[in-house]
C-alpha cells in the first residue's frame, strides 16, 4: 500500500492559498463570490490525485490541473486560492453552493453535469476503463461478461453513469459506489485483490499501472470523452473566458507543457520491468537509500532522480558490470571515475557518491537560462552520451530552427546524431542519439514509481 498513502484525501500544508478541507458544515452559500475580475483572486476547488493536484516531495504543488490553473491565472494576474475537497462529489457540491468560480478536478463533461453547472473548457480526452487484477481470470472482455463482476467505484463520479446506463442494455450489472475512497485508492485495492474490478479514465489508469503492475485494463467502457473545467451555473462570463485563453495559443501551449510533464514520456507498459522495479524498491533500495539522501545534500540532485538513474543504469546492483567496461551501482567509467576520485566502482557509496558528483557537474555546466525540468533532462542525457555530442545536438537544433533549451525538441534532434544527413557536419561525429532520449523517458518513469519511498 506505498502507493496509497501518497493519495490519501486531507488538509495540506500548502505554500499558496488554500481554505477548507472536505464537506463544509457551514450553511449552503449562494454565488456570492465576487468574480476574479475584480478581486483578482481566482478560488478553484480540486482533489488530491495524480491527474489534478498534489505536493512534491519538497511540499510544492503540482499536478495537471494546477498546472494549467497556474498558467491561466497568469495569464490574467490572478492569484489562486485554492479549495482542496476530499471527492469528486465534494467538488460537484462546492459549484452547487457556489462557494468556488471554478472546478478543476479531472470532471469528465457530461450532459447530465451541463444541466446543473456552467462547462468550461476541455483539455484533455479519455476513455472510461475497466481495470481488474491481471489474475482474476477469466476478465470480462465483453459488456454481457460483466455481469457478477465486483465492481466499486468511487461515488459522484461519471463511472455511476456509465455503468448505469450499461445495466439497462445488460441485466446483470451491478456496481458499489464508495463516498470514503478515490479512484486512485480503490485501484490501488484493486491491485491488492481487496476489490474486484474498478473503472476509471484512462489517464489515471496510465499512470497508477506504473506503481501497481498487476493492474490490467480488462475493456474500455465508452469512446473518447473530454476532461476539463466546470463552474456554478450562471458564470457564462469567466466560462467564457477560460474558453478564450484555453483555446488560444497561450493555452495550446500550456496544455502542451502540461501533456509533456504529466503524460507523454510515459512509455509502452512493461509488465515485467515495473513488476521487478517495485519488488526491488522493497528489497534492494532500503540497502541504498541513505547513500542517495547523502548524496542529495551534497549536490543538491534529488535522491529519487539519484535512485532512478542508478535503477537504470545498475538495477541497483553494485557489482554489474557492462560488455564495454563500465561498472558498479552508477555504471561509471574507468575515466570518468578516476576524474571523480573514485578509485572502486564496486563501492556503492563511493559510486553514488561519485555518480551524484557528475551529474551535478552536468547540469552546473549547462546554461543557466535553460529552464526546469528541461534542465535536468538535458543534464541526464549529457550523462548518457556525453557532454561534447549533447552540445553537437544542441547546435544543430538552433540550425534547424529548434528550441536548444527545450527538452521536447533535443528529444526530436538528438536521434538525428545517428543520421548520416546530419552527423558528419557535427564537430564529434556519429553518436546514437535516440538511446538518451529514451534514457531520460525511463528514468523519468522509474522515478514516478519511485519517489514514494523517499516521502
């Protein structure tokens, strides 16, 4: 149950505004909110998920839908003050009260939602998923399979719906909805056989299957369906013109920045890697860990990333050795090593030790202009296939007019130092550029997977 703990529903210490935690007991408010306009305070409520909000390991939020709040409040000069509820349903009923402008809590759109409350706009698509444990065989595969299939779902949400609807076409179907735990927990008691079957949006199932493998998507429930933002009904003018800003440039970008951070380096599922991953989590990592912290407080590279990178390159293992000659838990080279002062590779704290050194030496070496977390996906890729070839493919992205500093564009030009268009014009020649794109991709997924042991 790591995993859960990190989605556990209640009051947070927040760095920006933040009122109220769960269910009011105050007396149902009339919209008397003054608008953003005025006050130049936006009030936003949302949950704590992966998909909308919640705190890094250093306190800070983030999230898709913070994110995208953020820019937009930005865009206006607002602040924003932040509503945290406990449910879906407990945000529904914040816009029935009028107590917020504006939900933001992963809302799949819906008619029957239309009907009560103000749309915004959408920003995301989905499918609604059915998700069992990968062992419960047979998994219903067909709507007339599910028939007798446990299946709980967290209560207010659009999988109600859903499900209700199919019970009419499909006698048979019967589902419980609990008010006391989210998507992302009852999955998680899902992948602990505690429940049968569960649905919820693709999007959330993307990303917890990385954390609990034995989850598996048994059959998808409806078409694409948008996510997106909602307001209490009458509030057709600051609806209007979150439209205006998500629909305009300003905001395909930031739905952009948003879908790079949160969603599109997450891979091909690898039922196997992640299922080792989480096994070695419990019984290699605890042997490191401190090794990791230490080394974070001497370089100030997080000990997660620290552990991610060495997942990738060792498994954690601090007698691997490589065909080419690297080795130990960081997979150092000879020359690199004795550079660092390290004179055993096999010593996992000096080789951690070491490993921290050099990549913190790789970001320090970068521009400082380059902004986070391009920043630090840069320095990873520097690592991998080293600084002089990184500066190449930096080079030819200003010559193709790219971005150099952006990490999604170096992830479209490094595989063109392996194109024999592009490479003999580079001062260090041939290199296989696609490898540190895909090196950062899993890093950046083992990471995911793996800052919860650090919490």
């Amino acid at each position: 149950m790591r995993f859960a703990r990190m989605f556990k529903a209640g009051c947070l210490a927040l760095p920006l505004l933040l009122v109220g935690c769960g269910e009011s007991n105050e007396e149902p408010a009339t919209m008397s909110l003054k608008p953003p306009s005025e006050t130049g305070i936006l009030t936003v409520a949302t949950r704590n998920g992966s998909t909308t909000y919640y705190l890094d390991r250093h306190e800070n939020p983030i999230g898709p839908e913070h994110s995208l709040i953020r820019d937009y409040a930005n865009a206006r000069g607002w602040q924003v003050e932040w509503t945290m509820l406990d449910s879906t349903k407990a945000v529904l009923n914040s816009l029935a009260e009028g107590t917020t402008h504006l939900a933001a809590a992963g809302l799949t759109h819906l008619a029957s939602r239309d009907n009560q409350y103000t749309r915004g706009p959408a920003h995301t698509e989905i499918t609604e998923q059915l998700v069992c444990h990968r062992d419960a065989r047979p998994l219903p595969r067909t709507p007339e399979d599910i028939a007798g299939t446990d299946i709980v779902i967290t209560a207010g949400s659009s999988y109600a719906e859903t499900l209700g609807k199919m019970a009419e076409q499909f006698p048979g179907i019967t589902f419980t909805e609990d008010s006391n735990r989210t998507t992302e927990i009852i999955l998680s008691e899902v992948a602990e056989k505690n429940i049968g079957c569960t649905v919820a949006d693709s999007n959330i199932v993307q990303v917890m299957r990385r954390h609990f493998p034995h989850l598996e998507v048994a059959m998808s429930l409806t078409d694409g369906r948008n996510i997106g933002w909602y307001l209490p009904a009458g509030s057709e003018t600051l609806a209007s013109d979150a439209h205006e800003w998500m629909n305009s440039g300003e905001g395909d970008e930031a739905i952009a920045r948003m879908e790079n951070r949160y969603y599109a380096y997450i891979g091909d599922f690898d039922f196997v890697d992640l299922r080792a991953l989480n096994r070695r989590i419990d019984e290699r990592l605890p042997n490191f860990i401190d090794e990791f912290r230490e080394a974070e407080a001497k370089t100030g590279i997080p000990a997660d990333l620290l552990a991610a990178l060495s997942y990738q390159e060792s498994h954690w293992d601090p007698a691997a050795v490589s065909p080419t000659g690297v080795r130990g838990i960081m997979m150092l080279t000879r020359s690199t090593a004795e550079s660092l002062g390290v004179t055993n590779r096999l010593d996992a704290t000096s080789a951690i030790d070491g490993g921290a050194r050099y990549l913190a030496d790789r970001h320090r070496r970068l521009p400082d202009t380059i902004p986070e977390p391009d920043r630090t996906f840069l320095a990873l890729a520097s690592y991998n296939i080293g600084r002089g070839h990184l500066l190449d493919a930096r080079q030819l992205a200003r010559d193709l007019g790219k971005n150099p500093d952006s990490w999604e564009d170096m992830a479209e030009v490094l595989p063109l130092k392996a194109d024999k268009r592009y490479y003999p014009s580079t001062r260090y020649g041939y290199a296989r550029g696609y490898e540190p794109v895909h090196y950062v991709q899993r890093i950046r997924n083992y990471r995911d997977v793996i800052r919860t042991a650090f919490h």
